[in-house]
C-alpha cells in the first residue's frame, strides 16, 4: 500500500478497505486547507515529501498504533501538490468492533503523523507565501 | 573521505536552490559538521546553529551520527503533514 | 432539518454540509451493523424510534455540544427500519477549525445520542430476535 | 378523571401487543401508577417494578409525574440508538 497520492482522496473507498463484518464503528479523520492561519489569509497550500521515507514513517505509525489496539482497522491517504481551500490533505478511517478504540487510534494516527511523517507545507495568499513552522 | 548524497527538502531546498548535492567528507563527520558547512554557505541558515532533524537513508538519527561512504543525508525542516 | 431517515445515509452529503472555508478538520464517525453482538451472531437490526422525541432528543444533545464547542459545526442523520450488516445506522460530521475540537465534539454526540435519545433495536440472528437492553 | 394517551415503544409495543391505547385514570395519578397497572395486565412486566424512563408530551419527566388530562405518555425501555 502507498499511503501518498498527487489525487483527490477518494474517501468512500478508504472507508470500505477497512470495514469488516465484525466492526460496529467508524471513525475518518479528514484534515482540510483552511482559508487562515495564524491571522493570515489562505488560497492555497502546496504539500511536498521526502516519499520514500514519509511513506515508512506512515507505516510506522500504523504499525504502532495497530499494536496498541488489535482490534482496529486503519487505512490512510495523505495527499500532495498544490491543494486548495476546503480539500482534504489527510483522510485517516479506523474501523473497530467498538467505538473508543475506533476514536483513540484515529486521533493517535494523525497526532503521530502529525509529529514524525516527513511532509512540508507551504502556505499561498494574499500576503505571499511562507513554510509553515521555518521561521524566517 | 566519504561521499554522501544530500537531499534538500522544502524550505532548505528553496533556500540552497537545489534539491540535491553529492558532497566529499573527511572520515568521521557527522550530521551536525555538515550542517555547520551549510550555514557558512547560505547565510539564510546562519542563525540555525542546531540542525534541523537529521535522516540518514530514510530514518532518523541524531546529529552526531557518523556519516558513511554512500549515505543518503537529508535535513528535515519542521514536518507539517496531516 | 430531521435527524431521521428511512433511507441510506448519504455520508458525503453531511460531511459537505459542515464544512466552511475556516475548517481544518473533519471528524467523522459511523455506527455499523456488526455480524455479532454479546457472542450471538446477528444478520440485521431493525431501528425504531419515538419520532417527534427522538428528533427533539437529537437537536438537545447538539444545541449542548455546539455550546461547549461553538466553533464545532455538526450534522448527524440516523437511520430506521431494517438493516443489514455492514450498513450504517448513524453518521455524525463535525468540522471545526481545529481538529481537538472536532474528535470531541463527535464523540460527546455520540455519547449523548446513545444515553438518551428514544431508538430502539431488535437484533435478528440465527437464534431468533431480541430488543436490545431488556433482560427477559 | 384524567384521559391519557399511551403510546408503546419496541418490547412494550411487542409484549402488549398494541401500538397506542386511551387510558382514564383517577385526578392525581402519575406516571409509575401507569406502570402498576401495565404490570398487572401483562405478566411479562411482572419483574419490572420500577418503570423504564417515562416521556410526557415528548419530555422526559420523573416516574412521580402528576398527569393531566390529553397528555401524551410514553416508557421509554432502554434506549439503543447509535
């Protein structure tokens, strides 16, 4: 499985690759481009990786998070390229016979993710544009 | 001497201008002395004296990692995937 | 808006109907119909509701998370009648601008709904059926 | 005399066999004297002598609940949405 695509995300199809009969919850995460940060204003933001190494430590995490909790399911797509306001860049499914563990392997997904996966984003607006987390 | 690829990603990329550079070092440099080579060449990175986080063929490291012939080298500016 | 419906939910339909340009984050969960419950095996579940209550129930418990979370967005429909395993009985969206807010928000709905809106369900199986929650 | 619409949910709709039904009972009665008599009329609720959760016009109300007349009253057995 790659877990980076330069495509849209098709959502419905990562949700039906982790549903199982047994699972009686679902929890998709969806991270979108948001029209500001930081008090400015956003059009658009283009995401970059290091692949090969993004794609390990996304593996990584799912590895980790699946020993935390047996029982769940995770499918995960994290989009690259220039996307615009109100598209998806991350969309995490846990599917699990029960809800909490569906909910707290999501959200620990995508805080990992969020701490380790070598990916950049540089924000587009008004103002310019600028590497979220270099200051200059 | 070893010779190490380095990969540029993102902002470091926008700053040195390239994506990547094959670079000779004496035996036993580490992270950290390659990146002190960096800041005395693009004086954008002159106030970073800590390197960013340091990946050697695709895991992290620290930067006192010792570098060998034929090492892919990338620093990696402040992750913002998600 | 009602919160009931006899049909298939229309997950994309609710996601996109919480979603504002200021939104980085979207949580959603889904509750399924799962092959089994308490060690019986289950082939459908019929949902019934006390309609006009459950509706009121519904909006209660999302006028007091969008009071705890007012930057939450929420939308949630429910489905009654007979459905298959597999098959979605809830959906819950909540976008927000950041996504703690969003996974808390989704939970607390789902966490509510389950303690005191008026639906009910009758798990079909191999062995016969039974309304879940009444010892006989 | 107070005239009250019952309404049955799910088990009580099955085990009554009824979805609705036009009770009289006397001033002052409340929701858990409902009950009693329920319990009376169907042995299955034999074993339930407290009440499930009791409505009146779509509220949820305590099982002391004064009820008036052209009231709507419902028990609400264990709720299982989601």
């Amino acid at each position: 499985m790659t877990y980076l695509t330069d495509e849209p995300i098709d959502r419905d199809a990562l949700i039906r690759s982790v549903m199982r009969g047994s699972d009686g919850a679902c929890a998709l995460f969806e991270g979108l481009v948001r029209n500001h940060h930081q008090g400015k204003s956003v059009e658009s933001i283009l995401y970059e990786a290091y692949r090969p190494m993004a794609e390990k430590e996304i593996a990584r995490v799912v590895a980790e998070v699946c020993a935390a909790s047996p029982d769940v399911a995770i499918a995960i797509q994290h989009r690259l390229g220039l996307l615009k306001v109100g598209e998806a860049s991350i969309v995490i499914a846990c599917s699990s016979p029960h809800r909490a563990e569906a909910f707290d392997a999501c959200r620990m997904v995508i805080d990992r993710i969020k701490e380790t996966v070598p990916i950049w984003k540089k924000e587009r607006g008004p103002d310019g544009e600028e590497w979220v987390g270099w200051q200059k | 001497m070893v010779r190490v690829r380095l990969l540029y990603f993102a902002v470091l990329r926008d700053i040195t201008g390239s994506a990547t550079a094959e670079i000779d070092l004496p035996n036993g440099s580490n992270a950290a002395d390659v990146w002190d080579r960096l800041r005395t060449q693009h004086r954008e990175l002159g106030s970073y004296r800590q390197p960013p986080m340091v990946a050697v063929n695709e895991e992290y490291v620290g930067p006192n990692h010792i570098l060998r012939d034929g090492d892919e080298l990338a620093f990696i500016p402040p992750v913002a995937g998600g």
